[in-house]
C-alpha cells in the first residue's frame, strides 16, 4: 500500500510506472466500496493523466507531483467532472472550470482520482449529512469518520489515494483528521485561493491537505499556495518553501489552559497532551499554560456567523438557474420553495433558517453585528498570544471518534468543534498531528496552531513533535 508520495517515488525510481500506481489504488478502493467514501471514481480521466505522466517521466520533464494519486472533496470544481457538494440539490452538475489549487496540482502532474463524499454542503462534523449516505472510518466501521472532509480522511487513512484535499470552515480538515488518524492542514486564510470552492461561509473557509506525512501536506500547501486573480482574498505575499526542514531552534509554546483543563477531554487524550508537554521541556522548549477566557464564546459566534453567511451564499440554488427542480412546482413562488425544500438536506436548511433570521430586521445588530465584534476580540487575544509565543498546542478533539448515529442532538454536533474553530475565527494556520491510539482502537491527533502565514514554522515545530512522539 503506497501511503505518502515517498513510496510513490520509490515505485517509480525503481522502474514502476504511474499507470500501475493508479491501477493500485482503483483496485483498493473496488475493495472499500462499502466506505462509501468515493461518490465517483473519474477512472478514464485519471488513467489518461498517468499515461501522459509516465510519458513525461521517460522524457525527464514530469512536475514536482508527477505519480501523486489525490482525492477531492465533493465541494471542488475539476472542469468536465461532476461536481455535488454531497448534497439532492446539485445531482448531476458538472463543473464548466476547474478550482485553482487542483489546477496548480494538475499542472505539476498529480493525477486526480475521483470526488469524495462529505457533509452536504460542508455542513457537519461526522459526514452522516451526506444526501448519498455516510462515510464508514475505515479504523472500524462502526464509527464515523469526522466531517466534514470526512470522506477525505478516510481516503487517505484507507490508503486509496496518495494525498486528499478538504475545506475547513470550522475544523472540517482538522477533526477528521483526528478522528481517521491522519495529518490535516488548514492554511492562513488567503494562502490558497478559493477559486472553484463551492462556498459554505466565504470568510472563514480554506483549502487545505489530508496526508499520511508532514512533508506530502507540506509539499501539497508549497504547490497550491499563492495569489491568483481569480480570488481577491487571496494574499500576495510570496510562498515560502515549506518543504524546507528548518533547523531545530528552541521554542516558545503555548498550551490553552481552557482547552488543557476542561472536564469533557478523554482522559487518555489528556495523558497524551501531558507526555508531549514533557517531551517539548526535555527538548527545552519553553512550555507555558496561557488562558483563552473566550472558549465559551467561540462555538455560539461560529455559527452565527458561518450560517449567516451560508444563508446568502446558498441563495444561488433556488431551482432556476441550475441544479435540482422539482416536478412538483407550479409556478415561479413554488419553483423556489419546493426545489429548495426538497433539494436541502436538514442540516442545510437548519443553517440556512439560523443564518436568515441572524441577518433579519431587528436581529441583526443583536447577533450578526454583535458576533462580527467577538470575533474581533478573539483575533486580538490570538495575536496577543503569538506576541510572546511561536506556537500554540491544544486537543484536536476532547473526544476519539464517535459511533454512527451515536450524536443526534445538533447541538451536541456543534460542539464536536470546539477546539478547532478558534483557527478559522482568528484565520491562523492549524494542523491535526495524529498523536495516539486510544484503548477503544480509534486514534486521536494534537492540534497546533501558528501565527499567521507562518505554516513553514508550524510544520517544522510538527516535525519536532512528530520525534517527541516516537520517542515517548
């Protein structure tokens, strides 16, 4: 099984073709069918890029990615391939342009496999919204993968693809990760251009990597990064070289002392926190309990906001210009409701009601205005904190993952991102580091967060983890 691009490398090095690579990894997912993690395989596609591929390799003029196998999230354009957000209401749309971070991976010769299932419209923390059914965590089907990018976790965990990409609007790469025990990254936000990103909320999603290295997410982030005219929010600042291996320096840590102490953490989870803790002092680094008093805070202005902006970006599919409509409607009143209602899984319209009545005639002051004046307050105390401190290290999740079906309260749902939608709120970088196993068999990962576009010293400090681990 071919996990990171290292083994791909190899493989090809020794005389293996990318044909037979692509090959590999077609037969794998046939076997893994019942993951319901790919919702399509584009098998003639991806077999007529590997063939040019190879081709380039004998001619010593393949890209920096040439033999790379990766999976795409639902949410993501590729010109000519269908493209659903998992969700009734975009059935059979085909995308017309293809997104700029899987442009800039096709044009160094990765090789796009097939589109992977996720939480309708990027809405959820388990990929049980899926309208085309849940994603099974290959770890042990009994339990979810993660959401919202779960179907992109468990591609790479399952080891059907080389690399995935995923969007994280409030953790969706990050706890799926976790959850799947494997690494996801999530950019400052306007590193990656979200050009070809079918939006849930503009100002807080990102694009990011799912890999089972540190140096594939690096060596992903390095190729997709970079100002692109189709995305003014993108930033213009030139991109580091990130697979770079910077020297080991000591460094200023800080540990979320709400985070670190709170009730709900699994106490094998905790204990693992504590041995990395330890592990960083013995290194010397400097490790410090440092308080966030906003954790209470974060997850009730996340969705005020998120929805708020879901509410007016998924305004665009209303039955009329394209996408599902429903035979029922008669009349243009009944075109809207009716396509909307039937096309919309019940997360979506649950976001999309909260998100209408934040932005409503007498609310919006109350809770839009007000939860945009929080986030401002969380995004200086965050800056505050990186003013003294190079890192800061908190829980991924305060949980492994859960059963199918096991969380039915949306409310509780909302919480299983507690620790992760502090990055998206301040707009750092963040990384889920698979860290443990726990004694039920599911793995559990170590989130670290960096200052902004500072992803290259926040994955050099990974890698300083990465040892800390193998050695505890």
């Amino acid at each position: 099984m071919l996990r990171t691009y290292s083994d791909v490398k190899k493989v090809i090095t020794s005389g293996g073709t990318v044909v037979s690579i692509l090959e590999g990894y077609l037969s794998a997912i046939q076997k893994k069918k019942n993951l319901n993690i790919f919702l399509e395989v584009f098998e003639d596609s991806a077999k007529e890029k590997a063939f040019l591929v190879d081709k380039k390799i004998k001619a010593g003029s393949a890209g920096r990615l040439a033999g790379m196998v990766i999976g795409i999230k639902d949410n993501l354009c590729y010109k000519d391939h269908n493209v659903s957000s998992s969700s009734k209401i975009l059935e059979g749309f085909e995308s017309l342009f293809t997104a700029t971070a899987i442009e800039r991976l096709l044009e160094e010769d990765a090789i796009i496999i097939g589109r992977l299932n996720c939480d309708e419209f990027a809405m959820g923390s388990s990929n049980e919204n899926s309208a085309f059914g849940p994603v099974l965590n290959p770890i042990d089907e009994s339990y979810v993968p993660g959401g919202s990018s779960g179907g992109s976790a468990a591609a790479v965990s399952a080891g059907l693809c080389t690399a995935a990409l995923g969007s994280d609007t409030g953790g969706s790469i990050r706890q799926p990760a976790s959850f799947s025990g494997v690494y996801g990254l999530k950019p400052t936000y306007g590193r990656v251009s979200r050009h070809g990103l079918i939006a849930y909320a503009s100002s807080f999603d990102q694009i990011g990597p799912l890999t089972n290295s540190i140096d594939d997410a690096a060596l992903l982030l390095e190729v997709m990064a970079g100002k692109d005219e189709h995305d003014s929010t993108v930033s213009t600042k030139p991109v580091e070289k990130y697979t770079e291996v910077l020297v080991s320096k000591k460094q200023r840590v800080a540990i979320i002392k709400e985070s670190y102490e709170m009730e709900g953490n699994d106490p094998e989870i905790k204990l693992a926190i504590d041995k990395v803790i330890l592990g960083l002092k013995k290194q010397g680094h400097i490790v410090d309990l440092v308080s966030f008093p906003y954790l209470d805070y974060m997850v009730p202005v996340y969705y005020v906001l998120t929805t708020a902006e879901a509410s007016s970006n998924l305004s665009r599919f209303d039955g009329v210009h394209y996408g599902y409509r429903s035979k029922k409607a008669k009349g243009i009143e009944e075109v809207y409701k009716k396509s909307r209602s039937e096309g919309f899984g019940p997360e979506v319209k649950r976001r999309i009601m909260a998100g209408t009545f934040v932005l409503s005639h007498g609310y919006y002051d109350a809770y839009y205005t007000k939860g945009q004046k929080v986030r401002r307050v969380i995004q200086d105390k965050t800056k505050e904190i990186f003013g003294k401190y190079d890192v800061i290290v908190l829980p991924t999740t305060p949980t492994t993952a859960f059963k199918l079906n096991a969380v039915s309260d949306p409310i509780s749902m909302c919480l299983q991102d507690i620790y992760t939608v502090h990055a998206n709120l301040s707009g750092n970088p963040a990384i889920s580091n698979p860290i443990g196993k726990h004694t039920n068999g599911m793995p559990f990962g170590i989130q670290v967060i960096g200052d902004f576009f500072k992803e290259k010293e926040m994955l050099n400090f990974c890698r300083e983890l990465e040892k800390i681990n193998m050695n505890l």
